[in-house]
C-alpha cells in the first residue's frame, strides 16, 4: 500500500503527563503537558496544517481545534521504556525497549571516571555537576579560557557532556575527547550519550553554544533499521538519527543542525530513492523546552508547521507520513529536564480518505511493528501494528 515512509519526531513536544510519570519526578508543579500548557502560556497556537490532519483532535489544544473530518489517523503513545530521553524514544520506535534505566549523575561523575578521563586527555575538567549546558558556560566559561581544561557536566537525563570554546579546544579535539570519553565509560558507567558540547564568544555575556554537537551513544540493539537494512531498503537519517542509532544500517546520513537545515535535508531526500525517511527536528527540545521559552517554543512550531506545507505538497499518493515525538519538554514548569510524556501520533497519506481514531498505543514500537507490515518483512518486535487501521481509510 505504502512505497515510502517519512517519519518526522517532533522533538519534546510531549502531550500531557504518562501514567507513570510520577516514577520520574513529574508530578505537582512539574506534571507536565508541553503543548497543552504552552498553548495556554501563549494564548493559543496558530498550526493550521497540524490542525487538518488532527493534532487537537488528541487533546485539547487552545488555538488549535478538532478537525472535522481529520485528514489524518491520529491517537498517542506512551513509552514502556525505562527512561525520558532521546536515544530511549528513538530506540523504542525501531522496536528497542530499554528495559533498565542508563545511569544518572546527580552529584556529578565519580573518580573512577574523571580521574581515568582526566589522566588520558592530559589536563584537569572543570564542573563535574549537573547543570544548565547554558547556564554552565556561563558560570566556567571565563576560567575554561584562562585553564584551557574542558568543562564537564551532566543532566537528570544520562549524559557525560563536555563543553569547550571552539578557539580554546578545536573541534577534532574535542570530538577525540568525546571518544576517550565513550570508551571509558563501560559498565556499570555505561552512560547512555557522550555529547560534544561547543561554544563561542568573548566572555560569559557573549557565550554561546554552536551547532557543531556531535552524539556518541552506545550502539543500539539490533532494531528495524538494521532489518531494513538487510532486506535492501535504503533508509535516510536526518539530524541526530544518524547518531543514535550509531550510523548502522544507512543508506545516507545527514547531520543537520536546526530545524530549518533539517526540513531542507527531508525535502531533498523525498526527490531521492529513499524508503524510509527518518528525521528529527530537535529545536523544540534543545532551544526552548530546556531553556523554559514558552514563545521561543510556539515560534519554532510555527514555522515548523509552515515547513510540513512543502512536505505535504511533495508527497506521492504511495506516501506515509507519520509526525510524533520521544518525549516531554514543557517549558511552563520550573524544570528544564525532560518529561515522561505521552506523545502525539499523526499519520497521514495523500490516499486516505478520512482520518481514524488509533487510540493510545502502549508503547513507541508499535511504529516498528507497523513499519515491519508495510514493508512486509517479519515482525520481531513485540508491539501491536496499526497497518490494517491505515488500510481502512485508504481510497
């Protein structure tokens, strides 16, 4: 039914607390809903395109009403993974459910990690606390010139994230710190994303982080990408995809760094012999959700849902489009953390002829289960497919 795949994450844009949101913190000021609470933050959202297919038909949504029909299937999902994060949500939708948490580092990294990376990059770190990547350029950004040591830092997410001003440690070096680092980190510090974290500017008014991160997560479990791969479809990364999924199983691979760069990267490979197109878009997340930005936040979907407009008038009546996200970001409560959220599902192609209800998927897999039917392949991954709902509303 289907000839091509575009799977657009959403990055952060959860869509009200999970079930089990209180085991991960967020609960009375921090129960959150990102595009509920940011729709009222703002006074509502203008999402005409998102609208149409049924992004208020998952839940209300100020600004944003249910369409009547939608054009798209619609419903939620919630993770059953243990974790709120990128590699996590991502791995989930290819079928990989993580059953034990990555680990944290509320009081920083222990000796038996610094002192074995310290020794093996030559210098001292700076930090060794969890912190705002913003907030802590700021606070060791000045000292980081005067030293030249790297600034290490972590987050409530599992993270060894390193900052370093692109004059003071080049970026192959610090890309090279980032692998020390990758190594060292084994079991039981297994953390799940070494993060390259660099930045500019003059002084602590004027820092500011580029978009030359660079992601090294531990390589995922066998997934649909790799069963893609074997049954010769030609799969395209866009974004960090390539990264999270350790670069495996691609037929190209893109490190794009905003969103705009990653809607142009999507179009051009919608005019490639591509099968399935799998992007994120991660300013959501990474620019607004983290720095508590509720307009920043509204703007970037905004444009984001002006972008989906080439999308859609690119698509071919053999097209799948699915627009979801890995988690929760909400930029209204005091946390800058993410948030363990359900998320929305929208799945849209130019030959339905109407939009259904899919429900409440009980976990992100079902994305590869129904990945596996379309492209009829074997199904592995233990999940409920939605290929037949699809098929229903087809013309």
């Amino acid at each position: 039914m289907f000839r091509r795949v575009i799977l657009l994450v959403m990055d952060g844009c959860g869509v009200g607390a999970a079930p089990d949101a209180a085991q991960y913190g967020d609960v009375g000021v921090n129960e959150p809903n990102t595009l509920g609470h940011l729709a009222e933050a703002v006074g509502g959202l203008h999402l005409p395109r998102l609208q149409r297919l049924g992004l208020g038909n998952i839940l209300p949504l100020r600004g944003v009403s249910p369409a009547e029909p939608p054009l798209a299937a619609f419903g939620k999902m919630q993770e059953r993974s243990a974790g709120k994060d990128t590699v996590t949500g991502h791995w989930e939708m290819m079928g990989v459910i993580t059953e034990q948490p990555f680990p944290t580092y509320p009081k920083g990294f222990p000796p038996e990690v610094i002192e074995p990376f310290e020794r093996a990059i030559g210098t001292k770190v700076l930090g060794n606390i969890p912190a705002s990547g913003t907030e802590i350029i700021k606070q060791l950004g000045a000292e980081h010139l005067r030293t030249g040591y790297p600034i290490v830092y972590t987050s409530a997410d599992s993270v060894f994230q390193i900052a370093a001003h692109e004059e003071v440690i080049p970026l192959p070096r610090l890309y090279e710190m980032c692998q020390i680092a990758r190594q060292i980190l084994q079991p039981p510090h297994h953390v799940q994303r070494v993060i390259a974290r660099p930045f500019v500017g003059k002084d602590a008014p004027s820092f500011r982080r580029t978009e030359n991160r660079r992601d090294f997560p531990l390589p995922p479990p066998y997934n649909l990408i790799d069963q893609l791969a074997e049954a010769g479809r030609r799969v395209y990364a866009i974004g960090v995809i390539g990264q999270v999924f350790a670069e495996r199983g691609f037929a190209y691979s893109v490190r794009t760094g905003n969103n705009a760069e990653h809607l142009r990267a999507t179009l051009e490979a919608m005019e490639q012999p591509a099968d399935f197109i799998f992007a994120n878009f991660e300013d959501f997340d990474m620019l607004y959700g983290h720095r508590n930005d509720p307009q920043g936040f509204a703007k970037a979907l905004e444009a984001f849902d002006e972008g989906l407009q080439l999308v859609l008038e690119r698509m071919r009546p053999d097209d799948l489009l699915i627009l979801t996200a890995d988690h929760g970001n909400d930029p209204t409560t005091p946390s800058t953390d993410h948030s363990r959220e359900l998320v929305p599902l929208l799945c849209y192609s130019p030959c339905f002829a109407t939009g259904t209800n899919l429900g409440t998927r009980s976990t992100f897999a079902d994305i590869a289960a129904t990945l596996a039917d379309l492209f009829g392949l074997e199904s592995r991954w233990g999940a409920e497919s939605f290929e037949a709902q699809l098929k229903r509303v087809s013309r």
